[in-house]
C-alpha cells in the first residue's frame, strides 16, 4: 500500500507513515461517481503547525489502502481486547508499528496519540524491494535486480512532469515543496541539461577522442614529443614495439629522435 502511495502522490515516506484511518476520505459526488482522497500531512513546514493536504486517488489505490487501515484497527481492537468506536478508530495509523503495539497499550493509555505508534518511514523501502524480488525486475542498464528507493520514485516522477511541460511551482506544488528553490534536483538530468553538459565537455575530450581514433595531429598544440624508433622511450619492456600501429604516434624529425 505505501509503495502505491509513493508511486502516485509522490509523498515522503515520513508523510506517508504518520497518516491515519480518518484520513481516508470517500465523498459521494452529485453526478452519482465516488471521489477518494487522501489527507496527507505536510512535513519539514519550519515554524508552522501541522498542516495537511488531500490529494486525489484513484479507486484502486484507494480499495488497497482501506484494507491496509482496516487491518490496522483490527490489531489494536485484538490488542485492547476491544471494538473501538469511531473516534478512537479515526486515530489509528493506516500503518503501524506491530512490534511496539502491545508494549504501548499496556504501557499508556493514550497509546493512539503518541508518535511511536507509526510505522517507521523505512517500511516504504523494503516494500519496494520486495516488489522488485517477487517480481524479479531487473534493471536495463545493469542487468541486475533494479535499485529502487522512494527518493527515485520521487524523482522519477518530478522529471516526467517537467518532461510533459509543467513549471517548477507545479512540481514543487505536488512534491510537497515549500518553494521552487530544490525542485531542481529531480530535474536536472533532463535531455536539455545533458545536451548542455555534452556540449561543454566536448571540446575538452576531443584531444583524447582524436588520439584514440587517428591519432595525434598536432605535437605544437599540445607541445608533446613523440619518437618513432621501433621502441618506444617510456617502454621499459625488452621488446619490439610497432610504432606505426600506435594510437599515439607521430613521425617526428630525425633530429629529434634521442640515439639509441
């Protein structure tokens, strides 16, 4: 269910673990269709107090996240030994921290106001890990199983949307983003910034391209001096080199060739 979250929202895992069975909301439109949304708390807001935002969900997401905020309640109703009502149920997070329930039922009364009852934010992780090995997804680039976080979910998400043509305000409005001032780390990597990159490294590689592929033209340019007896001067190695097959080789004057 968070990895969903995570993939459609592109809320933090820390946003996403501290939401509540509440905050599941199901309003029933007047052209008879079901709208579900999510009231998603807003971290890293300095000096403010908590603040929320529904976001939008589709009915799918919406279905799987219910079941994950039902079984929630059902843990604490067995733990309590009770059926809670609708206020205390409201409390309870859509993602728990199973292994400190019971310690802090018996422990305080108002377990369901306090923090440690939520999930730690690094359940989104292994989530998402564990979709990648039962499915077994393997990564183009490195034949390997994908390294997917929640940080590149967020940032994958961030360049589609400047890819489609949406501005910084837009993309730090559905990051979650105070300002537009770090929007540009998940966007830098566009193919407009790469052309740009490309661009202002090329004329610094094509020395070393140009040696690779036809050798060095020009030894006043770059004043270096090459031989061409049949060894070359920095080869200590007792044998015969072809010069002339060399990417690096130059005829030079007979002059300066150092004698043998």
């Amino acid at each position: 269910a968070i990895s969903l979250l995570i993939s459609l929202t592109g809320r933090r895992p820390q946003q996403l673990v501290m939401l509540k069975y509440k905050d599941l909301i199901q309003n029933n439109l007047d052209n008879g269709k079901v709208e579900y949304l999510v009231s998603v708390p807003r971290v890293k807001q300095r000096g403010k107090l908590l603040q929320y935002r529904e976001l939008a969900i589709i009915s799918e997401v919406a279905s799987i996240v219910q079941l994950q905020a039902n079984h929630s309640v059902r843990l604490v109703e067995q733990t309590l030994g009770k059926t809670l009502d609708d206020h205390a149920k409201g409390k309870v997070p859509v993602f728990l921290n199973e292994e400190k329930l019971l310690d802090l039922a018996i422990m305080d009364s108002n377990f369901l106001e306090s923090n440690k009852i939520y999930a730690k934010p690094t359940i989104a992780n292994l989530a998402l890990k564990n979709i990648v090995n039962n499915g077994n997804v393997i990564s183009n680039r490195t034949g390997s199983l994908l390294n997917v976080t929640p940080r590149r979910l967020r940032y994958t998400i961030a360049t589609m949307l400047a890819r489609e043509g949406h501005n910084a305000n837009t993309i730090a409005e559905l990051l979650d983003h105070s300002s537009t001032s770090s929007t540009g780390i998940y966007i830098k990597n566009l193919a407009e910034s790469v052309e740009r990159i490309d661009s202002a490294v090329s004329e610094q590689l094509s020395f070393v391209a140009d040696a690779f592929m036809n050798g060095i033209k020009s030894k006043e340019k770059i004043h270096l001096k090459f031989c061409s007896s049949r060894k070359c001067q920095s080869q200590n190695l007792n044998v015969s080199f072809p010069c002339n097959e060399c990417a690096f080789f130059m005829p030079v004057d007979i002059g300066e060739v150092n004698p043998r």
